[in-house]
C-alpha cells in the first residue's frame, strides 16, 4: 500500500527522514578530537610502540589470572593511536568467555606466540589482526575436534560464542533425542537470555525446532512466567527472530493460548514497534479466528493512534485483510469513524485507502457517506488527495458521479486546477468521466432531410 502508484506525491514532495540540513559550514559536522584513555601511573602512554617488557608491565596493572593471559584466545588490548586502550572491556571478555578457556587451556598454541622482537618488527596493526584471524581458526578447529559430551556444562557460553553456535547448530542436527535433552537441560533456564543474544537466539531457533512438544511447552513457560517478558524479547531485534521461529513450531492449543496471553497486554506496543510488529502480524494471518479475537480487540480499541504510526498503520491494514466476523466488523467500523482525521494524515491515509481497495460494497458506501462533503478540502491536501483519488477510481458510477458533483460546484473548483495537489484529483476525475463516457453504448443521431 505505501508504494501503490496512487501516491505519486510520495516520491516528490515528502521530505526523507534523517535528511542532512543544508548550508550548514564544514564545520559544524567536525567531530572533537577524542584522546584514548591512558592507564594512570605508567609509562607506556608515552610510548608509540612496545615491547615486550612493556607488555608485561602493562598486564601487572590488571587483576586477571596470568594463565588467561598465556592463552592466546584471550583478546589483547587495543592500541589506538599509540596508546593503550581502556581495559574494561577485555576484562569483560574473559568474564564471558571463561568457561571457554577453562575447557580448551591445555591444548598447544604452536605458532600463535612471538617474542618481543619479532613484535617489535610487525606493525601494530598487523600483528593484531594476524593474532585475532589465528584465535578464530583456533576456536573453530578445536571446536569440530570435539565431541558434544566433551563441552557438557559449557553450552550456555559456547552458544554465544560466534564458532561456538555455528558448531551447536551443525551437530544438534544429528544428535539423538537423549542428547538434545542434554543441552535442553543446560539451555532452559537462561533461554530468556540465549534469545537475545546476537549468537545464542540462533541455537534457540534450533533447539525449538528439534526439541518435543512438552520441551516446547516447557520454553513457553519460562517466556511467560513473567509479565510482559515475551513482549520485551519481541521487542528486540535478535530476540524476534526465536520467537517468530517458535510460533512457527508450536503444535498445540496450549501453546497458542500461553502465547497469545502473554502477547495481549503488549499489542499496542508491539504494533508499533519496527520488531515487534512482526509477530502480531504473524499471529493474525496463521492463528485461529478464536485465538486472535483477543489480540484484534486491543488493536480495535486504539485504532487511531495504531493507525498513524508507521508500523501500526501496515499492521491495521493486515488485521482488516485477515480477521472476520464480528472482529472485523469492529475494525472497518472504528477506521471509518476516524477517517475524517485518517485521510489526511501522513500514515492514516494508507489505512482508508486500503479499505476502498477491499471493494466491499457496503464498506465502500459507508466510508464515502463520511467523507462526503469534504472533497474539495481534501484535494487540497498532500495525502487527503490521495484518498480523494481512490475514491474517484474505486467506487461504482453513482458514487463517483457525486463527487465529480461535489467538486464542481465548489467556488474554488478554478483553484484546484492550479493547486500542486488538486490538480491531480481533477486529472482523475476527467479520467474517470472519460472511461465512462466510451464505455457507455454509442448515442444515434439522426440526420436531417
């Protein structure tokens, strides 16, 4: 609907979100120099280049176990303009990977250490980066050399690893049911976490496709044991991807109903919401008409403010297409009380339009009654316009034949054949008029004498 050929003024007159302003000096994009942070008490910030004396002095400064240090999965500090960086996030790195290191320390590193002339020799940026490549085909290879009994107790911190999901996904796919219940076990109490994470949503997504059904019911649990937790995990962009991925497997109407429970007291927000609009969407079009009635409800009730949001205006157009009954009757009901302020609103019109593109006879008739009188203003406006168009082509000979009325016997009809947007309502209504007119059958004239 947002890119149907009616809404021609879109392309030309809308102004892009995030539109650089213009005639603004050079500098004012400038950003401040920024100096790396610098340890306090040591000498290395003077320096542009280390050794490995000043290696050493540099990690006596952090509270780590030196076995971390020796390993080389462990990420060296960055260097940024001939300093050190700040060592907190290398700290945070190993708290999170430890486990990891625990399992794999006592394998050889041949070839991963260099001393302190050899690095002294490669420029800085080199070096980290060889150093980062060898670390990564480290982990892979030792991550296929080992079995899935081997890495028991370290599923949680192999899953948010980048190599560490990739090896989960490529083995759980051949694994016996007694060792998927393994790394269920393992997985289900911080499977709230796993869906969030970048890495770790991943192996949620396949857990849930291989696990049974009552290990299905058993994560629905845990993602709505607390209130609007499955709503928070909709909202966010890695955490969508597992959910959507669990509806998609859910195979019973308990399952449907926890969901669908849990979803309810978040839908307006959802709706709204570049993630989280997803999962509403995909609720309405494959569950029951049962199961979403309650979902629909909410969406009805906060039409309007549904209706001119962005995502909530693409959501209200799929309630209408996939809903029935009274539910639907509802929302057609709700969207024609507030078309007057729908047309011409910048997403609202999208949704008032989409209800003429149903070409529902008696919605029709009823949206045209509510915007009678009001055409000529319409016209006039940049989205109204549009609204005004689609009336003109979609509705049936009398209807359009009273607009086309209702516009030319308006004062200010010269007006709109000037104006930057009605004159491409009268276009339409001379369009109209011409199609009618030669498709009618032929008059017979009679000549004289």
């Amino acid at each position: 609907m947002l890119n149907s050929p009616g809404n021609r003024h879109l392309r030309d007159e809308t102004t892009h979100f995030g539109s650089p302003s213009r005639g603004l000096p050079a500098t004012h994009f400038r950003r401040p120099r920024q100096e790396s942070p610098r340890l306090p008490n040591t000498s290395l910030s003077e320096k542009s280049y280390f050794d490995e004396t000043d290696l050493s002095a540099y990690f006596s400064h952090l509270n780590v176990n030196d076995r971390i240090f020796d390993n080389p999965v462990y990420h060296f500090p960055l260097v940024e303009n001939g300093f050190f960086s700040h060592p907190c996030q290398e700290a945070e790195q190993i708290n999170q990977d430890s486990s990891i290191l625990n399992l794999l320390h006592n394998h050889n590193f041949d070839g991963l250490r260099s001393n302190g002339n050899e690095l002294s020799s490669v420029p800085r940026n080199q070096w980290m980066s060889s150093l980062s490549l060898k670390r990564n085909q480290w982990l892979q290879d030792s991550f296929d050399c080992s079995s899935l009994r081997d890495l028991r107790g370290n599923i949680v911190a192999l899953a948010k690893d980048q190599y560490g999901c990739r090896h989960l996904q490529r083995t759980m796919s051949s694994l016996p049911k007694e060792e998927i219940e393994m790394i269920f076990v393992e997985v289900i109490d911080r499977v709230c976490e796993l869906m969030i994470d970048p890495f770790g949503n991943y192996v949620v997504q396949k857990l849930v496709e291989l696990c049974s059904e009552e290990q299905r019911t058993r994560i629905l649990l845990m993602l709505t044991n607390n209130d609007f937790q499955l709503v928070r995990i909709c909202l966010n962009t890695h955490g969508i991807r597992a959910v959507l991925k669990l509806l998609e497997n859910l195979t019973n109407p308990q399952q449907i109903s926890l969901v669908i429970a849990a979803l309810r007291p978040g839908a307006v927000a959802l709706t709204k919401d570049t993630n989280g609009h997803y999962v509403i969407q995909y609720c309405v079009k494959h569950f029951s008409h049962e199961d979403t009635k309650y979902l629909l409800n909410e969406v009805a009730d906060n039409c309007y403010g549904i209706a001119t949001d962005k995502s909530g205006c693409c959501v209200l157009q799929h309630c209408v297409e996939y809903s029935k009954g009274a539910q639907r009757e509802r929302l057609v009901a709700e969207i024609i009380a507030n078309a007057l302020l729908l047309a011409e609103d910048c997403y609202g019109n999208y949704v008032v339009q989409h209800l003429l593109a149903l070409r529902v006879p008696q919605i029709t008739a009823s949206l045209l009654r509510q915007l009678e009188g009001h055409y000529v203003s319409f016209s006039c406006n940049k989205y109204g316009s549009n609204v005004v168009e689609r009336c003109l082509l979609e509705s049936g000979e009398e209807q359009s034949t009273r607009i086309i009325i209702e516009l030319l016997r308006s004062p200010n009809v010269s007006m709109l054949l000037m104006h930057p947007f009605g004159n491409y309502v009268i276009q339409s209504a001379l369009l109209v008029s011409k199609v009618r007119l030669f498709s009618s059958p032929p008059i017979s004239v009679c000549k004289p004498g």
